[in-house]
C-alpha cells in the first residue's frame, strides 16, 4: 500500500501573482475600479476569497517581524494597482492616503538597510501610481 504524504505547505502557498490575476479579467472586462465589482458575482467572490486567504497568510508569515510586515502591508496596497485597475479616484485614494500612511509607518532609519529598501518600494509605488495619474490626463 503506497503512503499520502501531505502536500509541503510550499506547495498550498498562494502566490501573490495569483491573487493579481483572479482580478486582471475584470480589468479586461473594462473595469476601472475595485470598488465597481459586482460582489454578488461568484468569480468575484472567489477572487476576494483568494485575496483574504492570501492576505491571512502572509500576515501570519509577517508576524512578529516588523520589516516584512511593512513589505506585506504595501504588497497588499498595490495588489488592486497591480491588478490593472486604473480608475483615476481610486488611484489618487492610494497615492495619497494609503501609501502615505504606509511611508509613515516605515520610518527613516538610515542605519537599517532593510527599512532603506522598504522605502524605497515605497518611492517606487509612488511614482508608478503618479505615472498612472499623468497617463489619464
């Protein structure tokens, strides 16, 4: 008789990639924006599933660990952006409320490499939304 092992829990992993693109056929159904999905819609109930699973697990990945979990807060931030989603107020929403906050939470600590290459994905985010925002007009 041949033994099941358990799958690694690698294997269970959701991929942040994955999360993206369960979203992505919205945006190329012509939706701009996160909120304008149908939640009644089962594909988009199982993409908000994936994204909360997915979410769940890199918080608990992140515990305790406050660089990672500035990292993962911001992977999360972007997700939607990521996805494709473009609509203008939306964009301007994260640019200037939710990623300022997360530039707050991340302090300038010079001598912490880790926290220098946090903010600077945090720069980057930035700007990729304010290039977003420049296309529109």
């Amino acid at each position: 008789m041949e033994k099941i092992f358990p799958l690694p829990e690698s294997k269970n992993e959701i991929m942040r990639e994955e999360v993206i693109n369960a979203y992505k056929k919205f945006v190329e159904q012509g939706i701009k924006s996160p909120d304008a999905l149908d939640l009644d819609d089962p594909e988009v109930k199982e993409a908000n599933e994936l994204f909360y699973r997915w979410q769940t697990q890199e918080d608990t990945r992140a515990k305790g660990n406050e660089e990672l979990s500035l990292r993962i807060h911001l992977a999360k931030t972007m997700l939607y952006v990521d996805a494709g989603f473009t609509d203008p107020n939306y964009l301007d929403e994260i640019l200037k409320d939710w990623l300022v906050q997360d530039a707050q939470n991340a302090e300038k600590q010079n001598d912490n490499p880790a926290r220098i290459e946090t903010r600077k994905q945090l720069a980057e985010a930035m700007k990729k939304i304010r290039n977003l925002l420049k296309e529109q007009t």
